[in-house]
C-alpha cells in the first residue's frame, strides 16, 4: 500500500503575515486529516525556516519549491540543497512546469537539481507534464518519457527518495483538469516506464496528479488506481479548500 501524498505550492504568493496564518491555520485542521494522507506545503523560500520551526510537531510538512542546480558559490540569487538541509528542510520540487517553461530549466538542469537534493539524502518531488500542443499532436507519451529520464539512472536506494508529479501544463492554473481517466493512463505509463528500470520497487513509488485539483474533482482523481495523491497550486492557498482535497485523499 502506498501512502498517498497532498502537497500545495503555494508558488510566489502571500505576505509574510498571510504566509503564517496560512500555516497556522491548516495546521489547526490536521485532526481532520485522514492518518494515511502525508500533508506537504512548499512556502516560498523567505518563509521557510520559520514555518519549518512553528511546524515541528506538526503533521503539515515544510517543503521548498525549487533548488540550486550548483553546489554553493557565485551564483547570485540562489538556494542549494545543503542551504535547505541546513535548516531542516527534507523535501523539495523540483521540474516544476513554470521552471522548465517560463525559466527555461532543461532537462539536464531538472536533473542536476535532483542530483544535489538527493546528494542530501532529501526527498525529490519531481514534475514532469506535457503542454497543450504536444497532447493534441500526440507527443505527451515521448515528452514525459524524456523528463523522466531524469531519475531513471539512479541507484534504487536513491530512486526511494523520488515522488513522482504528473501535472499537465495545460492543467496548471487553467480550471481544466485532465479527466480521471487520461490521469491514469499517463500514471500507469509512467508506472510502467519506472518498473521497466526498477521493477517491483516501482510499486512503492507515490505518483501524484497536479493541475487544477479542486475539492469537487479530487476524490474522483484520487480514486483511480495509479493516482496517490496530489500536487495542487491555487487551491492550497485556502486552508479550508486545502484540507477538504487532503480528506479527499484519505
Ligand atoms: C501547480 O502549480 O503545481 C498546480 C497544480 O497548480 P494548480 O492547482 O493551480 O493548477
């Protein structure tokens, strides 16, 4: 049995005051939370040591959205996975769609990210996702196939950090979401293409559905069979919204 996975992204939003209450208030909620659902938020990065610290105890995990792809020195303006670490952050995103498409990350840059988080011995949530053209040209198998080349050359023992996130990019921030049925069929794909190098151990890997996940479509999201969860944007920015798709996933 996989435990699912909720996870919001809170992306470049809210104040510092908006940030705590935010925090603090879907922490107020975690009795209701189902015991098999593993709660994630990713603050942006200026919030997170001190949400991380208020939070210790709490069921509702501090992640960060994004690392460095270098180790440490002249690269202004960015984290390192070691920088995260150092203050007890476990987990980040990584291959988020807005990096690859509005930042321009390649895939060797995603892959170099999973490397130094992974090199801290922290979880990796990995994206991957097809734009619009390339579902209606029928690329999306190939496209995702080639993002996910970015953990298919680890060490098993590594590859256990990787969550996996398929999150179309015609599904982010739009309303739409990929039906049920077209989020299992990539799920299963990516399943398959992860047992095709790891084998039984990709039984165990958490694949989460982003892209527009909202309290009214999550249970049906959730249900299907290869889907453990979900990584959401907008709606995990209220914390009622929020822990309504959390019990969905219970
Ligand atoms: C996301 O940014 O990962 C996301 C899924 O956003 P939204 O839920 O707003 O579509």
């Amino acid at each position: 049995m996989r435990k699912s996975i909720v996870a919001g992204n809170w992306k470049m939003n809210m104040s510092h005051v908006e940030a705590l209450n935010l925090y603090k208030s879907l922490s107020a909620l975690e009795e209701s939370f189902p015991s098999n659902v593993e709660v994630l938020v990713a603050p942006p990065y200026v919030y997170l040591n001190e949400l991380n610290n208020i939070g210790k105890g709490s069921r509702v995990k501090v992640i960060a959205q994004n690392c460095a792809s270098n180790e440490s020195g002249a690269y202004t303006g960015e984290v390192s996975a070691s920088m995260l670490r150092s203050i007890g952050i476990n987990s980040a995103i990584v291959g988020h769609s807005e990096r690859r498409h509005v930042f321009g990350e390649s895939i060797r840059e995603v892959t170099e990210k999973v490397l130094m988080l992974l090199k801290q011995n922290m979880q990796v949530v990995f994206c991957v996702g097809e734009q619009l053209s390339e579902r209606k040209g029928g690329s999306h198998f190939n496209v995702i196939s080639d993002q996910l080349q970015s953990v298919l050359s680890l060490e098993p023992s590594l590859f256990e950090k990787i969550v996996v996130a398929y999150e179309p990019v015609w599904a982010i921030g739009t309303g739409e979401t990929a039906s049920p049925e077209q989020a299992q069929e990539m799920h299963s794909f990516i399943r398959s293409k992860l047992n095709e190098v790891y084998g039984k151990q990709s039984n165990q890997t958490r694949i989460l559905y982003g892209g527009s996940v909202k309290p009214n479509n999550a249970s049906e999201i959730f249900g299907k069979q290869d889907v453990d969860g979900g990584l959401v944007g907008g709606a995990s920015l209220d914390a009622s919204v929020f822990a309504e798709i959390i019990k969905a996933a219970g």
